[in-house]
C-alpha cells in the first residue's frame, strides 16, 4: 500500500491557491492517553488545521523544549508503543481525510526497522515523516524506503545552515521543507523573529518545495505574521500546553480546537 505523500503536496498546493498559509498541528500519539491523542488531532482538524504531526513520544527530545517533554513522559509512562503510533495516524486520517506526518528522531525507526516502518506508516495512510535528527548524508536508507512506499522525508533546516547545506538537504527532502524559525528548542515565543523570514528566503532560492515555519509560534497574531512569508505555518507546543493545562480531556479537546480555530483565522490574515 502506497502512502500519502500526494495528498500532503495537494494539501499545501490547496493552501496557496487560497492565497494563505497551510496550518500545520503538531501532537505527541499517547497523550493523554492513546485514545485521548486520537481525539485532540481530530479536534484540531475540526478547528482548522490543514496538516497535522503527530510526535512518537521520545526519551530524549533533543528539538523539543519542557511542555512537549513533559507530554512525551506522560505518554512514555503509559506505555505508549510504535504500534501506538500507527494506530493513531490511521484512526485519525481515517476520520478526518488531512493529511498526518510523524515525527521522530531517527533511533526508534533505527531500532524498529526502516523497512517494516514505513510498510506499516503507508499502510496506516500516513503522509510521511519529518526527521529532525537524521543527517541528510546518512539518510539514503531511509530515503529508498519512504520513496517506495509514497511517503515525504522531511528534513529540517536553521538560522544557522549555510546556504550550500540548504541546497543538499531540500534536493535530498520532498513534501516541504520544515524551516526551525530559530536556534533552540520548541516552545512558544513573545515573537518569531526576522530570523524566520530571511530563512524562508534563503530556502526558497533553492528548492521548488513548499517551506513551512515551525518553533514559537502560538497565536493568531504571529501565524499571520509567519504566513505573510512562509507556505505553512508550524504550531506544537501552544497546543500541548492548552492539553497540559485543561482540567479534564474534554476541556483539553475543546481548547485545541478553539486554538486551531484562531490560528486558522489567523493563516488567512497574512
């Protein structure tokens, strides 16, 4: 079975002939719990989102920042598995139509193995995976594997990369490039920074990709500000915190979806 990497470029492709930024969500799979993590993707689909990640939880999130730590160990204390995983991208595509990414650090793929991971993500329906640890040089591998079952490897770029390293990783990445607004970790921000922009610049003069901006990114006023530059807007952890913080799941359920409605308003203000 073929994975979804068509229906993430159509996705995007949607968002610009609408002339506005795609929403991009990000949630870790086993939080609250398994079911509970289903049902706030399918809340943040029915707020707005366009695209959504789903993190298999880590025990050492390198990219990640306190409040998605603190929801990956929630999840990692419950017992949340790889097939976990699977079955939240597959119950959540199936109910919604979006498309759904994963997103991991490369040991748990390593461990699981490259070829049964990607044999179970496409036949899940997932869109593919956003890699932000696996270095471009060693990913033919992987690369061979997603490329066979339909799936997009996306790569992350920096502040920081020079633009010849630019250029190596988006001819190495496909469905859209995940431009890191900043140097650091996730977590929300006062503000995005030019940072952001002169990345999207630089990307873009390398590569036909879509190029989307995650990290700080948590309310309407800065996804406008981001989708005045960039073709998809990246938010996690105001998400993750709006869980974090509710009393109960069905408050949290219902505070990501009224997130996502104001950041889906906002993606339309650019």
């Amino acid at each position: 079975m073929s994975g979804n990497v068509e229906l993430l470029s159509t996705s995007l492709a949607r968002a610009k002939a609408e002339n506005r930024a795609a929403l991009i969500t990000y949630l870790p799979a086993g939080f609250p719990t398994v079911d509970g993590g289903i049902e706030a993707v399918k809340a943040v689909v029915a707020g707005g989102a366009d695209i959504v990640e789903v993190g298999l939880p880590h025990s050492d999130p390198v990219l990640d920042g306190p409040v998605i730590q603190t929801a990956d160990d929630i999840a990692l204390r419950g017992g949340v598995k790889i097939a976990d995983v699977m079955r939240t991208v597959r119950e959540a595509h199936e109910a919604t139509g979006v498309p759904i990414l994963v997103m991991t650090y490369w040991n748990p793929i390593d461990r699981y193995g490259v070829e049964r991971f990607t044999a179970e993500l496409a036949e899940a329906g997932g869109a593919g995976c956003i890699l932000p640890d696996l270095p471009v040089q060693e990913s033919g591998l992987w690369r061979e594997h997603a490329d066979k079952h339909g799936l997009a490897t996306v790569f992350v770029v920096a502040p920081s990369s020079r633009d010849e390293r630019l250029a190596t990783i988006t001819e190495a990445g496909s469905g859209f490039v995940y431009a890191a607004s900043l140097m650091g970790v996730t977590g929300t921000r006062n503000s995005v920074g030019e940072q952001a922009q002169d990345l999207v610049r630089r990307t873009r003069a390398t590569t036909e990709l879509p190029v989307c901006v995650g990290l700080g990114v948590s309310n309407a006023e800065q996804a406008a500000e981001v989708a005045g530059f960039a073709d998809g807007v990246i938010v996690g952890s105001a998400f993750v915190k709006a869980m974090l913080d509710a009393p109960d799941e069905e408050a949290g359920r219902a505070a990501v979806r009224s997130l996502a409605g104001e950041l889906a308003e906002g993606v339309r203000k650019r």
